[in-house]
C-alpha cells in the first residue's frame, strides 16, 4: 500500500503530508492536454516505426481490429486493441512500456463522454491504415499524434468546464 501511494504522488495524483494524512490532487485540463501530448509523441513514433516494421498479416489483423470497433459493445476496448496492435507492430519492448504507462491517462469510458469524438477516430484510424499499408511514416506519425491531441484537447476542454461550473456553483 505504501508503494501505491509513493508511486501515486510521484505522478502528482496525491500529495502526502507527513503526521497529517494523504489528499487526492486530481487532473487538471491542464494536466490532461499535457498527459495527452506526451501520449501523442510516443503513439506517433509507435506508428511510425510499425509503418517501418508491419508484416502483412499484422496490417491484416490492423484492418480486422479497425472494422471490429464498428458495432462494438465496448468502443472504448475495441479501440485499445487498435492501438495495441499498432505499438506491437513496432517490436519494441521499450516503446511499448512507456505507451502502457502513458495511455493511463485516457479514460474508460471516454467515448461514453464524447461520443462525437467516436466517428472522427474511425475516420483517422481508417488514415492510418492507409498510411501505414502505402509505407508512409511520416503520414503515420503525423495522423497518430494529431489523432491523440484532438482527443486530449476534448479532455482538457471537458475538464475546464467542470472546473468552470463548479466555480460558479453555489456551495452548500
């Protein structure tokens, strides 16, 4: 238990007061849109050493998982299989450890929250695909990261106005 929380206020989720206790700090939309930049970097680079790395029947199981996430239950874990399989096509270990820890940031139940968000992605998951079947790792990696922002500036713009609303709220 000890651990968890050292690691939660390593990464600014908690602070621990010593003799006084442990508060939750949260995200701020700040913190998100940064999260989400830093995401976008290594997915971008992911994607753009998969362009370079892909086998054929690794884009296969790409365009499979793509159209999988059409009619999918769980949207949300459809397109974690997506992406998951674009970082394996890199073939590195390390890459992939750092994406693990960096797509934390991205919630559960994120297209519960932006469904409008769910339509744009399938579209720039379908750029992808092309981009990465023609070879194209620059197209790749520029889709990619801009795929991740967009996602992260809807975030950062939600949390905003939670944060807006909850300033004006009356208190109780």
């Amino acid at each position: 238990m000890r651990e968890a929380l050292l690691e939660l206020s390593y990464e600014g989720l908690v602070a621990i007061t010593p003799r006084s206790g442990i508060t939750v700090v949260g995200i701020t939309p700040e913190d998100a849109v940064d999260s989400f930049a830093i995401l976008a970097v290594l997915a971008g680079k992911a994607a753009e050493m998969a362009t370079a790395r892909i086998t054929s029947a690794e884009l296969d199981e790409l365009r499979e998982l793509a159209a999988a996430i059409d009619g999918a239950g769980d949207v949300v874990a459809a397109n974690r299989r997506f992406h998951r399989a674009v970082n394996l096509a890199t073939g590195s270990p390390r890459l992939i450890t750092h994406l693990r820890q960096a797509v934390r940031v991205v919630p559960g139940n994120y297209f519960e929250v932006f469904p409008e968000q769910e339509q744009r992605s399938r579209r720039e998951h379908a750029e992808l695909l092309d981009a990465i079947a023609r070879g194209d790792g620059h197209a790749a990696r520029t889709i990619t990261e801009a795929h991740v922002l967009t996602a992260g500036e809807a975030l950062g713009g939600w949390l905003a106005e939670l944060e807006a609303h909850r300033a004006v709220a009356p208190s109780h």
